[in-house]
C-alpha cells in the first residue's frame, strides 16, 4: 500500500489549481475512478476502502482529516481548508509547471513545437508522441519523471493549446491501450 503517493498526488492536483485559479480557504473535493485510485495506493480495487481508511489516518497531520464519499461511481475525496491551506503554505510551486500554466493561459505557446521547447528548457529526456485520441492530439511527458512525473495531453485548436495532465500509470493503463 502506497500511502504517500496518493498524499502528493493530491498536493500537487491541489497545487496546480490554485497556480491556475488562485487559493482559496476552501475545502476542496477530488474525484478518483476506482482503477485510478487502487494504482495510486498499489491496491487491488477490492482493497480500496481499507486502503482510504488507512490513508485518511495517515494523512490527518498534514491535510486534515479528509472525508471519503462515493458519487457516480468515483471516489470523491474532500480535504478540509485545513488541508488546503497546508498545500499553499508548504508545497512550492514547480517553476516547470508555472510556465506552462502561463504560456496556456496567456496564450504565448500556440503550437505543439512551443510546447516541446519549453519542456526542453527543463529536460532534455522528453517524450513528445503525435496520438489521435479523445479531445487531444499530442502527448508529452519527461521520460525520467523529472522535473515531473505526470503525462500531458495536448490539443492545439484555432491557435490555442489546452492540456490534461494524468498519473503515468493512468495514461499506461487508460489511454496508451485504448
């Protein structure tokens, strides 16, 4: 069981909505398909609800003590403003991450090429793939998970770049077979 993985995951999806939109002292709710929750925690789907009980234990000192709900089929994870607080205060923002929140954003990145150049600026061990998928149409990702260990899904459309960034295991198990 992998307790820790699941913690930083939700630091850093808490991290990078408030790069994009700001903090907030909220509490803030996390949606997990079962498949993708059981990857993060390296549990059997069965396992699951244990697993989350440890977790919410384990995490307490940190995040607060985060609530566990099931909706549409999906784990939902509520983390108290608490929580919330405690990620803006002590996880630090990845200078990777706030240039490419600011090139989507401000539009200065119109083209997968500049995309691919601004991972470059952090690594030459980049994965750029050409894929024909749902609601994208390039995937980039560093090969040694440094600076960062997400996959990013790219679409480029009328001259503008929007992306989805997904757990490399998520992308192995839900895309790449698909």
């Amino acid at each position: 069981m992998n307790l820790d993985a699941l913690r930083d995951n939700i630091c850093y999806v808490l991290k990078e909505g408030q790069m994009k939109i700001g903090y907030t002292e909220n509490a803030a709710s996390l949606n997990y398909p079962p498949a993708s929750l059981s990857r993060l925690l390296e549990v059997g789907e069965t396992e699951a609800d244990d697993a989350l009980r440890a977790f919410c234990d384990f995490a307490a000192p940190t995040l607060g003590r985060v609530s566990v709900g099931v909706y549409d089929g999906q784990y939902c994870l509520t983390i108290p403003k608490e929580g919330v607080r405690y990620v803006h205060d002590n996880v630090p923002e990845s200078p990777f991450l706030r240039e490419l929140i600011d090139a989507v954003k401000n539009h200065t990145a119109h083209t997968v090429e500049q995309i691919e150049s601004l991972f470059r600026r952090y690594s030459g061990n980049v994965v750029c793939k050409a894929v024909k998928g749902e609601g994208f149409d390039h995937v980039l990702y560093f090969a040694d998970g440094r600076p960062d260990g997400f996959v990013y899904l790219f679409e480029t459309d009328f001259g503008h770049v929007s992306y989805h960034r997904m757990t490399k295991a998520d992308y192995e198990a839900e895309v790449e077979l698909s």
